[in-house]
C-alpha cells in the first residue's frame, strides 16, 4: 500500500520517542553488552538491491538473506512489466525501468510540442510536459495530443502523483522496502512509501505547443536522435538491464505511434562504463552523431563528469537513474534533467527501515563520491534527529574502483572497524562493489544476521 509522507515521520516520531527512553525502536531486541558479539543486520540501497547482486558474492550469496533496503519504485503494472519482457525475455529486475521509459517518453513529447528538435527548445518544453495541461498515459495518446498543439500533463508508471520541479526532477516519489530471502528479493514482502511535496511542481507555463499540419518541413531537424549513456560495463551494470529495456520499450511505442516530428526516433547505443573515462568517450561519440539528448547517465558522479561537456555542445542529459541531490543545484543552463528523486526523500525511507529494528550503533558504508556521501549525510542526519546520538552513527567511505578492470575494493580494515564499534546495523551505499564490504565482514567474523 502506497503511503504518506506524513505516516512515515510519525513512524520516525514514534521510534524517536522509544530510542530517547528505552534506546530502542522494536520490542525484539535484546540490548548486548559491551563487546558482546551479536549479529548485524545489512541494508542496502538502489544500487545493490538486485536479484542479481548476490552473483557478486559468488560462493557465500546467502550473505544477502535478510538484507532490507530501499529503491525508488512505484507499484509497476503487470502490463508494463510485460512489455519490457517483451524487449527483454530474461529481464529478472525492474529497477529505474519505468524511470528510464518515462525519460524517453518525455524527451519525444516535448521535442514534438517544440516542432523542432533543437535540444535548446526541447529543454524548454521538458518540465511542462509534466504539468497542468491534458492529461494523458500513453506513447500514442500523448503525441497525438502533442502533434494537435495540446499543452499536456503526462502520467505514467514512475510518475504518478505530480511533474517536475523547476529543476527538472520530480516533485514526488515512491519507495519501495526491499527484502532478500534465500538470495533473492522477495517481493510478497515488497512495501511502498510516498515522499515528496506536489506543490513544489512547476507552474511555470512552457512555450505554446507547435500544431503539426501535414509534412514538418525540413527545418525541424527531425528526426529526433537519442543517445544511450546507460551502464553496460563496470559497477553498476547489475542495472543494465532494466534501464535498457525501458529505454528501448519506449522507443518502440513511440514509433509504433507515428515516431516525432514525422520520423522515427532514432536511438544510438552507449556505455557509460560506470567510469569517467568511458562516458566521456561515449558522450564524445554521440555529439559527432548528431543526438540531441544523452539519455544517462546510470551513477550521479558519471553524470557530474560528463555535464560539462554536454551543456558545453548545447545538448541535453536526461538520467533516469541519478539521484544525487547536490545536482539539483548543478550549473546545468537548464539542459539537465531526470526522472530519479533526489536523495534528500530517500533519506528519510532508509532512515525508517533502519528505525524499525532497534539498532544501537549504526555503521553507514557508502562509495567515496558525492552520491554515496551524499545519501550517507541524509540518513544520518535522520536518524539522529531520530534519537540514535552522534556516537552511535560511524561514517566510512571507500574508494570505488576507477573501472572495470581495478581490483577489488579492500574494506578489511573497515570491516575490523565495525567490530571494534559494535555495530548491530551496517547500511551498505554503492553499486556492485559494495559486495566487497560484506565479504570483508565475513572474513572478519562478523556475524551477519540471517
């Protein structure tokens, strides 16, 4: 059941006032000693809440088994998820699918409702393709309105409740509370938690939408060409899979609906690689082929790496996966967009699945760049306005690796850090690497509660 932002701080109020009195926020736990060896709860994050990411502790996977973690994601149709099998037969995760489609589907709208496909006047139809006009839900019934002129409000699978901010990224979310049981994520157990302010949507009205009559003339720069910056290889090409079939689901019906401006939209494949380095090849690759929006990248630090460039070209990027809130502030010129919510909102939902066992002393991993520090900064902030007081919160970072072919990341010594502080709770903030840490828990003889 989808809730409220209200419902989830009065759980936060409610384990405030156990952890002020008791120093607890379940009725469950025992309280060890000074120490005592006691097991430790893990929680993680989108980029390591996955069916796939227990393959990345190869022959100790049921390491994962009884992980909870959060992600942003709305309840998906059955429909929808049919259509991206439909792209994707072995598709085993959905994770940013929707994100990824609606990011597409959004470019196409206001590049028609433009009549051109200058990305200059495309960026500025984005965010009120998303608010107060027609309402619509579809690939074919939102162009048709487009091509009419029609000022529209689209609504889809990630955005249901309210459109884009003036920053270009939504005004609201949902999260879902993740749990792995015997290695993979156990969705009968899947609950979801509304954030967000809808007033905070734009109510800035766009230029008037371009009325198609016939043949677009040759000056609309038509077709519209798109270029995937989505993380084929490196650490988080666990989430390929659904990214690229959301992407590629709507590129589908979109031209199945007639495509843009008369054409078909034309995509162009691209690894982001989960490293600077590669996404500044692709990004370099796609302005020579003429894209007019970069649909990436995956990881918010790709996305910082390689926004320069892109606004420099006059292009625009449009992540559906990035969710690190210092972008919201980026010096963009108003070319950079995404469907993903800020980690401001998922701060909050983390920070509340922690609350809800109790824990003592909470350790909080994250990567060593602006999203991992990032999210690390928000929960903690939560959870000691929570009550858990600054010693009861220890901060660790880790240098994610500079590609695909760095070795392993080496957390041992944190790993013997965390035993020294005792903690019960360890919440993990990365990609697939972060499956270093939990090895190096084990190797250290820290019990990992099932």
């Amino acid at each position: 059941m989808l809730g409220s932002r209200g419902s989830r701080m009065a759980t936060l109020a409610a384990c405030a006032a156990l952890l002020l009195t008791t120093g607890a926020c379940g009725t469950d736990q025992q309280q060890p000693e000074e120490g005592d060896t006691h097991q430790v709860r893990l929680y993680g994050t989108d980029g390591n809440m996955l069916n796939t990411y227990p393959g990345e502790l190869k022959d100790r996977a049921h390491l994962v088994d009884g992980m909870k973690g959060t992600t942003p994601l709305t309840p998906l149709p059955e429909d929808f998820k049919r259509r991206l099998r439909a792209v994707d037969p072995e598709l085993k995760d959905f994770l940013y699918a929707a994100e990824s489609y609606d990011a597409v589907l959004i470019s196409a709208l206001a590049a028609q409702l433009a009549g051109r496909t200058a990305p200059a006047a495309v960026a500025k139809q984005i965010n009120g393709v998303t608010n107060e006009g027609q309402r619509c839900e579809d690939a074919a019934g939102c162009l048709e309105l487009a091509r009419a002129g029609q000022d529209i409000e689209y609504r889809s699978v990630s955005m249901t409740r309210a459109g884009f901010t003036d920053a270009g990224e939504p005004a609201t979310a949902s999260y879902g509370t993740l749990h792995f049981d015997d290695q993979r994520l156990n969705d009968g157990k899947t609950e979801f938690v509304g954030a967000g302010d809808e007033s905070a949507a734009s109510t800035k009205a766009p230029p008037k939408g371009f009325r198609q009559r016939g043949k677009v003339p040759a000056s609309s720069g038509a077709p519209l060409v798109l270029g995937g910056l989505l993380p084929r290889t490196g650490a988080l090409a666990l989430a390929y899979p659904p990214l690229a079939a959301g992407a590629a689901l709507a590129v589908r019906e979109i031209n199945a609906a007639g495509g843009v401006l008369g054409e078909p939209v034309v995509w162009l494949d691209g690894d982001d690689g989960t490293a600077p380095n590669v996404a500044k090849a692709t990004v370099a690759s796609h302005l020579r082929e003429g894209a007019h929006v970069i649909i990436g990248a995956g990881a918010s630090g790709i996305s910082m790496a390689v926004l320069p460039e892109v606004v420099a070209a006059g292009r625009i990027l449009f992540s559906p996966s990035n969710t690190d809130s210092a972008l919201t502030e980026v010096d963009d010129k108003g070319l950079y967009f995404r469907t993903a919510p800020p980690d401001s909102l998922q701060g909050r939902a983390l920070a509340d699945v922690i609350l809800r066992d109790g824990p003592r002393k909470v350790a909080l991993v994250a990567r060593k760049d602006s999203y991992g520090e990032g999210l690390q900064g928000f929960v903690r902030t939560e959870l000691e306005r929570a009550g858990l007081g600054a010693d009861a919160v220890r901060l660790l970072t880790y240098e994610p690796p500079a590609d695909a072919d760095a070795p392993p990341v080496d957390f041992s010594a944190g790993a013997r850090e965390i035993k020294e502080f005792g903690a019960d709770a360890v919440l993990l903030i990365g990609f697939a690497e972060s499956a270093a840490v939990i090895l190096a828990l084990d190797d250290a003889d820290v019990p990992v509660q099932p």
